[in-house]
C-alpha cells in the first residue's frame, strides 16, 4: 500500500483508533493501578582504592573497574545470603536477590546498592543491610588475603625461634638467627601495614516515600502510545482486508483504483441533490476531452444494486431535459428495472426486437413524465441473455437509434454476466457506477481493466451513495499525451 493511502486510511479511522487506545490506556492504568506497591531504598558505598592510598598513579578506567568489580559482588550470593541475615526480614535467599542491586556510578569510586520492598522501612532495611554486607565481604576478602600471605612468614618466624632456643647465648651461630629474625618480623609488619580497598557507607540507606511500582499514569501513557501504533495498523491491514473505497476522499481513491475521472456524485438522499448530481453527470458527458463525438453510452457495475439501472434512467432523463432527442435502452435482460421507474410494460421491447419478432419503432415507448426520452424496455425473459445481446443485431439496434442525440444503455452487472462487457464493446463509451456502500476496490479495477481488453471506452465514474453532497455542474478537462486541450463533445454527433 502506498504510503499516502496508508495514512489516509488511518486518518479515515482516526476517532475509532483514539477510542480504542484511550480504553486500552484506561485498562492498562486501572490494572497497573492494583498492583501491589514496590518502594525502593538506596544506599550509597564510597571505596578508596589502596593503590591510591599508597600514593601510585591510579586512572579513572582503573577506579571504574574496581568499581564495577564491587558492584558484582554486592549481588553474588554469599553477600546476598549476609545481606538477608543483616536485614532480620522474613525472606529467602533467593527473594532477597531478586529484591537487592548494586549500580556502579559514572562518577567514579561510588556504588548504589539498592533494595526494594512492600513497605519504605523493609526497603530501607534490606538496602542498609545490603551495603554492610558488601562493606564486610571486601573487609574479610582482604584479611583472608592478609593472612594467606602473612602464612608463610609466620612459618618461618615459628621455626627461627625454635632454633634461637636451642643456641647458647654468646654463640657464634646465634647472631645470624637473631638477625634473620628481625628482618622476618619487619616484613611481617610492613606487610600488614600495606594500604588496601576500603568501603565505606558515605550515604545511608533512604526511601522515597513515593512508590517506585506501579505508576498508572507512565503505564497509562506506554500503553496509549503503543495502542495509537498497534490500532492504526490494524485499521490499515482491516482496510486492505474491506477492499473498501476511502469514506474521506473517494474521488481521489476511486481515480486510483479506475484511471478515470469521477464525473458526477448522487447522494444517498435527497431529491434536488440527486437530480443536480445528474445534471453535473450530463454536463460532464457533454463536455469531454477523451472523446470527440459520444452519442451511444453504456452504464455498467460490478454487482446489482449498485445503482446503474437508477442512474441510467436518471441520466437518460437529465439529458432529455435538454430538448435533445434521447433514447434509454434496457439491455439488462436478467433483472430490467428500467420500466418500473418509469412506470411502463417490460413488453415488446430490446427481446422482441433482437428475436426479430418486432421492429425497432413497434417497441419504442414515450417516457410520459420525460418529453423527449424513448424508452426500449428489457421485454419478454429469454433463455440466452447472453447470446442475444452479444449478438449483431445489438448493434443494428443502437445505429437504428440514429435519431437520437444520446443513447443510455442499461446493462446487467458485470461482476455476475458477461453481457455488460458485450454491451458496452457496443458503445462508444462506457460509465462504470461505483457504489460507496457495496464496491469493492478489486472488483473495480478488473471491470475497468475487462472493459478495455473487449474494446469498450470506460470514460468515467459515478459515485452512487455518497455522503457528500455534489458539487456544482463543471466542465472536466485533462492533460492529455500532445498537451492540454478542449474537444467538445457534442451530445448528438454522430458515430
């Protein structure tokens, strides 16, 4: 679909997209709004780096690092397990992982450790609970450490002075014992006096006293943006599933889907609308720049009820308000109805004539309300529609008609028969009537597209039900392939 169509078709649907968002919105903030609260409580661990304390040239990557390696291990499990232990709160291991978190700063050497909890207090507990706990995990990490690498001094000091008690004083070979001795017990010392990490609790734990779960109007508003983008597709994939024609801009949308102007459109009701929409339908057909002389025209649908046979006679009828000679054939031998709006016999008429039971003046009626209109009635049902109007002497029908300044030919519905495509192969042009209510978009395009492989000349479209009311009679004129121009179309020329 192309993308102006696109928008259009949710523009066309656009206050039941918004109605059906707000209530998704609306479900989504009362549902959001049931959920039991979650508070959230933060404590804040400052850490000192031993190198710096030592005095070495320390980088930001470097303290980052050390920062975020403490911040995994705020939520390993064993200071986890600590963490819950400290809080004295009623909660598994497992619950007080999901519930703890620890968040590296970008100001480097802070960490957040966070908690969250039913209540502001077992938020705050857990969260203070959980920053000591990583304060005493780094502290026994570095006196394990300490002491692993105190061991082995420690072993050697223990067997210097064991020897130092088997040698005499005054002895010769207790000088360099003693000597060893006191070198073993400085390194012990300077080793214990080596700077390493501190943690310290800079900012103890707090709770906002506003839940941090749920927020109904956030949730509220995610679920009206994402309803807007998911409703409006939906209207556009149900759009291309209706095969409907756009309710806003039929002209535009028909004139796609056909190639052929809208010449005319009759509202669903109203008297004076409707014949000032046949009006326009005749002045249109009168001044054209596709053919030069259309005397014989063809009104054809897709589907019955479409409303061709109500605008064949209405037209038929506007035309011969013109004192122009006019002629309405009813070629639609399956369902005729042209007799019945204008309240004659559906016999003799085209049956007997293309039988050759009657002549052509035998079945010629006078439209009495019409001055002027000829009518030839459908006459008597035949087996074979479709042979007799696809027949020659359709045509020596429409020529005998000579006489007559314009000749509106009802046809049967296309989508259903083939005779409307012989029919209108037998004019010399063709007006496809479009029912906004009932029209389907492919369907129309295949008539059009049928009507020109048989030969036929579609010329235009009427826009039967529209909610629009019709414009004023205009004369349409088209660009055409050597440049713009104006042939006028005499209503009456001859073939």
């Amino acid at each position: 679909m192309e993308l102006s169509r696109h928008f259009r078709a949710i523009w066309r649907r656009r206050w039941r997209i918004l109605l059906a968002s707000a209530l998704v919105a609306a479900l989504v903030g009362a549902w959001s709004a049931s959920q039991p609260k979650i508070y959230e409580g933060r404590a804040t661990v400052a850490i000192a780096s031993g190198r710096a304390t030592a005095g070495e040239s320390v980088t930001r990557e470097d303290t980052l690092f050390l920062t975020r390696t403490y911040a995994e291990l705020a939520e390993t499990r064993p200071v986890v397990a600590d963490a819950a232990q400290r809080s004295e709160l009623p909660i598994s291991v497992t619950e007080a992982g999901r519930r703890l978190s620890a968040r590296a700063h970008d100001d480097v050497g802070f960490l957040t450790v966070s908690a969250t909890g039913p209540s502001p207090d077992a938020a705050t507990e857990l969260a203070a609970a959980g920053a000591d706990a990583v304060v005493a995990a780094v502290s026994a990490q570095h006196k394990q450490a300490l002491r692993e690498a105190l061991a082995p001094v420690e072993a050697e000091i223990e067997e210097v002075e064991e020897r130092l008690a088997k040698v005499e004083r005054g002895s010769a070979d207790r000088a360099p014992l003693e000597a060893r001795y006191a070198a073993l017990l400085a390194s012990a010392t300077e080793r214990s006096l080596q700077p390493v990490d501190r943690l310290t609790v800079v900012s103890p734990a707090r709770t906002d006293p506003a839940p941090v779960s749920p927020k109904p109007a956030r949730d509220a508003l995610l679920a009206l943006l994402v309803a807007l983008v998911v409703n409006s597709e939906l209207a556009v994939l149900l759009a291309g599933l209706a095969d409907r024609f756009s309710g806003d801009d039929e002209e535009v949308d028909v004139s796609e889907v056909t190639g052929l102007p809208v010449l005319a459109r009759v509202p669903a009701s109203g008297e004076e609308a409707m014949v000032e929409a046949f009006r326009t339908l005749r002045t249109n057909l009168m001044f054209m720049d596709s053919l030069e002389h259309v005397r014989t025209v063809a009104v054809v649908s897709v589907d019955p009820g479409a409303g061709k046979s109500f605008s064949s006679v209405n037209l038929a009828r506007a035309a011969a308000g013109l004192d122009v000679p006019v002629a309405l054939v009813d070629a639609d031998l399956r369902r005729p109805s042209a007799h019945e709006y204008l309240d004659l016999p559906v016999a003799p008429g085209l049956t007997e004539v293309l039988g050759g039971r009657c002549e052509l003046a035998q079945v010629l009626k006078l439209a009495s309300r019409d001055e002027g209109l000829h009518v030839i009635t459908a006459g008597s049902p035949v087996d074979d529609a479709s042979r007799i109007v696809g027949s020659q002497e359709l045509g020596e029908v429409l020529a005998g008609l000579h006489w007559a300044g314009l000749v509106v030919v009802d046809t049967p519905a296309a989508g259903v028969f083939a005779d409307a495509l012989a029919v209108a192969s037998r004019c010399d042009a063709t007006v496809v009537v479009v029912d906004l209510a009932t029209s389907k978009r492919r369907a129309t395009r295949t008539l059009v597209d049928q009507l020109r492989q048989v030969g036929a000349k579609p010329i235009g479209v009427v826009l039967n039900r529209s909610d629009r009311a019709p414009r004023s009679s205009y004369y349409y004129q088209r660009q055409n392939g050597n440049g713009t121009g104006r042939h006028l179309a005499r209503v009456g020329g001859r073939r």
